[in-house]
C-alpha cells in the first residue's frame, strides 16, 4: 500500500484505478452562523498551515483565518482509497463568541459531476436508491444517516452512499460520527451535482459541539466493481472487517437454534388485539386466534408439508398486541390464559417448531398496570416522548438506558414458558430518538445502540434473536429482520416524498440485501402482500432472486390480518423452493449480482450456486417468464 503524498496543498492518493488529486483547500465545508447578524452563511475555502505527517498517518491543520477556523484533519491510506478524520474535540473556533460553526462537511467536492455526465449517485434511501445526472431542477436534499422521525418513510438505514461516474466509482462509509451525520446531495446547482457527508456539529448556537470523531471511508473503484453490486460487497467487508458483523455461516457451527431458524418459515400468528385504539386504552380484547385454534393452525401447516418454522406469537400478552406494554403478565385471558399457552408451546414443539413471544422492549402504555412515569423518555421541553395511540391506548417511548432496570426480569419469566427459538423484537431498531430526562439523558447514539443491545439479552437466552428492520448500527446484534425494503411495490413510500426528491429518484435497488446477505436473513413482507399486490407468483420469485425469506402472518377467522387456510395455500412453493430447496443459501453471501433486466437477474453465490431469476412477464437472456434455473 503506497502512502499518500501531498505537494502544497494538493494530496495524491493511490486507488485501484491510479493516483487521485484531491485539493485540501476545499477538502472541508463549514456552516456558520452569525450571532449578531442571526443569519447562515458557508465557508469553503481553507489553507494548509500545518502538516504533521507519521508512518502511513498525515495530519493536516485546515484554516480559514479570517473566521478563526482551525481544524485538523488526519488522513490515512487504505488498500481502495483513503480514510479522512476530524478527531473529536480539536476544532477551534477562535472568534467563537461572534460566530458558531454549525455543519461541517468533509470532501464536498470529490463526487462532483456535471448535469448530463454518465452515472449514478447512490443515497441511503430504503434498500439503496439510485439519482441519475439527468437536468433535475436544482434541489439540495439533506439524508439523515439512519432514520429521522420528520421522514421516516425514506427508512435510511445505512451509513453509506456511492458515485459511479464515467465508469469508476467512489463509496463512502460514514464510520465514525454517523448518528450525527447527513448525506447531502446537491443536484443541478448551476449544472453542477454534488454528494458528500455533513456532520451535524450543534443545533443551537449555544450548543457545544459534540465530542466524538467524524470519519468517513472512501473506497475507490472501476469496471463492474463501480457498479452498485459491486459497491455493496465492498460495504459487506466493512460490515465484517469493521462494524464486527459476523458471518451467518460462523455463527451457526455451534449454535443449533439458529441453525434451525434461518431457512425456517416465519409464522405470525396474530392472537389478538383491543378494538377499537382509544387513546385511554378501554377498547375490548377482540381475539383472533386462540391457542386452542392456533394448535388448528400448527396441524394445518404440518398437513401441508411445512416442516420447519418459527410459531412467533403476536398478541399472547394482556391487552393483546401493543395492549398494555410493559406488562405482560398475566397471559391474556381471552387466548386461553397461561394455561392453554402452555399448552400450545408444548404442540408446537413436539411437531418439531420453534415457538416464541412477539416482544416489545421500546413502548410504554399509560394504560398498563406496570405504567411508570420515571422511564418514559423526555423531550427537550420535559414532556412524555409520545408515540401512536395504539390498542393499548397513548403510547409512549421509553428510555432505553433504563428500561432492563425496571422490566428486564420479564425476559427470563417468559422464558420459563416454554418459549424455544429465535425471539422476536418489535420495533427494535427504530428512529433516532433522544431522551433529555436529567436522570436518564440519553443522545441519538445512545438511544439506538441502547435500543440495540436490549437485543443481547434474548438472543443469549433463546439462541438467536429478530427484529423489525435493522439499521447498520444494529446489525451486530441480530440474526434475522423483517420488514426489509424490497425494491418495488411500496410506492406509497415514495409518495410520502416532497415531490422534488421524487423527481430526484431513478428507482430504488437491493443493494442492503447484496451487503447483508449472509450476514444476517432478512424478509420482505407477509405472503398475502404478494397477493394484494397482483401475483403471488412473481412475489415468492422476486423473494428467490434477492435472497428473502417467506413469510405469513394469520388468523384463524381471516379477521384483521390473514385466513390462515389462504396464506397456507399460497406460500406453498415459496416454502419448497426457497426455503427447503435453497434454504442453505441464507448462509451464504452473494459474491456476484448481476442485473439481466429490471425484472431479471443473475446470482452467484459463495458455495458456488448460481441463480438465474425472472419475475417478469417477458422472457430474458433465455429464461421464460416468471422462472428461475440453477448454473
């Protein structure tokens, strides 16, 4: 690995595809805020007044005299590119008390293109979206790095973003700093688009800046490496190398409750709700399915030839589901009570199935019996952080620093059910919450690795552990997500977009399934969606083509979610084919993705398999539609 090289200010960087010129003066973008003039404004432009450089490590001090900026900025070589670090705590705003440094960003530059250039940029929308240099009326669009409540419907779940422009392509990995980060993307800014990392220093101007490095990861590429399939295995080895993500296939040598679980077929079982949400939670227990009907449900799913798959309860506490968090205790009455729970688990587990609890670490219902005040999270006014009105009545969000404290023991009690295989989370891995009680503070970063590590828990207990999506923080603490954006069918997603950023958006693609598969199993949505989206069929193949897992959630009456008997039905060759025919591909990552048509594709496999999948309704490089074929 050759080390970096700076001449004035002018750094040189070897890259797969030869030396890159990067300039420092314009390596680093500041937001200021002017204090008595109470307006923004940009700085841009700096000058190199110090480098200290040290083995394969360059350190530089970027100034901007005139506004009293001092910033150091440390570069290090990789084996693709480079690493570049704003350490924690070493800015300097000399004129601080007349003007506050609010944003800053690093290497705004080095993604520039111009309006008609060939490429794409890629933004951490749902599972990777793609923006065309096409002549979009100029518009700047700021991403949050994870998911931001005022958008949540963009479901950002990752820490990176990519150019391809001309054929070579750069990928940048916020590494450090990325609870606090934005990927901002510039478009048609007098025919000029940019993409770059901007770092959320303050919100207020008395504020302090946040104590922690900013580091982002920039990987160099060209040829099909450059396209986003291969920017997505590349993302994967950082996953691994660095986020300490491990792989599914070392995971599960010892570990037979994942073992099983991974190719097994996720059932839902919906028990039960109150109806109607009232915001005092006074609503009737409506149940769906009894435990007495669900063992009805087990032997229809046995008869059917379903050998393998996880019973996840939904709905088994008091109140049913989302009826009265946190308590749980006693199992309610209207499925049966603890009794006939017990007794279904027993069913479950003598047809050979795991069976365990749909759990909620995150919400707090004023209406619950074990309602208390003192861990609900606090916005910055003192007020209550308020969620929806579900069955259970409000809800609140509780403090995750806090809650194992309080209700950690229900874990354990559940446990002593019977329960056995890979528990289920509920709204795990959410938004970025903050929490400003005085007695619990906790920052964005600390709420969601907080949230995440909760995780730890069951999956020591029941070997293996689920939950609702899963943002790139939380990966290394699961085995398995549902709820995965698949590129497609969730146009009300888009919808929900300011009509600019619509007008932005080429389309959305699997790059998250390309990074994660092998690391963790992952699943798109409820059998029954295929069928409300026009074709069972071309659902199940499209699950085949981006490493899904099927998936059903039921009733016994068809009231509310599913008829049981239909969603046994229709998952039939979903289960055969991905599951019992292919199930061992979930442990396996994808060396090779490649794109026959928007509706086609080619997979390769680490064991060497390789799938050709055409969900679409016209034939494509010899596959009939809506088929597949091995080699």
């Amino acid at each position: 690995m050759r080390a970096l090289q700076l001449n004035g200010s002018l750094l040189s960087c070897p890259t797969p595809g030869g030396l890159v010129t990067l300039d420092l003066r314009t390596a680093l973008r500041a937001r200021m805020f002017n204090r008595p003039e109470t307006r923004f404004y940009t700085v841009s432009e700096f000058e190199v007044r110090g480098v200290y450089p040290a083995g394969d490590v360059l350190k530089v001090h970027l100034v901007n005299a005139k506004e009293g900026l001092f910033i150091p900025l440390i570069l290090r070589a990789t084996r693709d590119g480079l690493r570049a670090t704003v350490p924690a705590g070493q800015i300097v705003e000399q004129f601080g008390i007349n003007r506050k440094i609010m944003d800053l960003a690093i290497f705004p530059e080095l993604m520039q293109t111009r309006v008609g250039d060939n490429g794409f940029y890629l933004i951490p929308c749902w599972s990777g979206t793609l923006v065309r240099f096409k002549p979009h009326a100029p518009f700047v669009n700021r991403d949050r790095i994870y998911m931001d409540q005022e958008e949540w419907e963009k479901l950002n779940l990752l820490n990176c973003f990519a150019v391809n422009h001309a054929g070579k392509g750069i990928l940048g990995i916020v590494h450090k700093g990325d609870f606090n980060c934005q990927v901002v993307s510039e478009m048609n800014q007098s025919g000029i688009n940019r993409l770059y990392a901007s770092f959320i220093l303050r919100t207020k101007e008395a504020g302090v800046i946040k104590q922690e490095d900013k580091e982002v990861v920039y990987a160099f590429s060209q040829g099909r490496d450059a396209e986003y399939p291969g920017m997505a295995i590349r993302y994967r080895e950082y996953l691994v190398d660095e986020r300490g993500v491990s792989p599914l296939k070392e995971r599960i040598a010892d570990n037979p409750v994942l073992k099983y679980a991974i190719s097994a077929l996720r059932t839902k079982l919906f028990m039960g709700c109150k109806r109607p949400s009232l915001p005092d939670g006074s609503g009737e227990f409506v149940p769906m399915v009894t435990c007495e009907e669900a063992e009805k449900i087990i032997d229809a799913m046995k008869q059917a030839g379903i050998r393998n798959a996880n019973i996840t309860l939904v709905g088994w506490n008091l109140g049913g589901h989302d009826g009265a968090y946190p308590t749980r205790f006693p199992i309610e009455p209207g499925i049966g009570g603890e009794a006939g729970l017990r007794k279904l688990i027993a069913k479950a587990l003598a047809e050979g199935y795991q069976i365990v609890p749909h759990d909620n670490f995150t919400d707090i219902y004023r209406s619950a019996p074990d309602y208390d005040p003192e861990y609900v999270a606090r916005t910055e006014d003192g007020l209550p952080r308020v969620v929806g009105i579900w069955s259970g009545g409000q809800s609140f969000k509780a403090c995750p620093v806090v809650y194992m404290e309080r209700w950690g023991y229900h874990i354990t009690r559940l446990q002593g059910l019977g329960f056995q295989g890979s528990f289920c989370c509920d709204a795990q891995s959410c938004v970025l919450w903050t929490c400003h009680d005085p007695k619990h503070p906790a920052d964005e970063e600390q709420f969601s690795i907080s949230l995440a590590k909760m995780m730890e828990v069951p999956r020591a207990l029941y070997g293996a552990v689920c939950s609702e999506i899963a943002s790139s923080f939380s990966l290394p603490f699961v085995d398995e997500v549902t709820g995965l954006h698949m590129p497609g069918p969730n146009e009300w997603l888009v919808k929900a977009q300011k009509p600019e950023f619509q007008a932005m958006i080429e389309r959305v693609v699997p790059f998250s399934h390309i990074a994660i598969h092998g690391l963790i199993t992952y699943q798109h949505g409820w059998v029954r969606g295929h069928r409300n989206n026009g074709s069972v069929r071309k659902g199940q193949l499209k699950e085949l083509a981006l490493g899904a897992k099927p998936c059903m959630e039921v009733t016994y009456t068809g009231a509310a979610q599913d008829l049981y008997t239909d969603s046994i039905r229709d998952i039939a060759w979903g289960y055969e084919t991905c599951l019992e025919k292919y199930g061992r591909l979930y442990a396996e990552v994808m060396t090779d993705f490649e794109e026959l048509s928007l509706e086609a594709v080619r997979v390769t496999y680490s064991d060497g398999t390789v799938l050709s999948v055409n969900w679409g309704d016209v034939p494509v490089a010899g596959l009939e539609p809506q088929s597949y074929r091995e080699g």
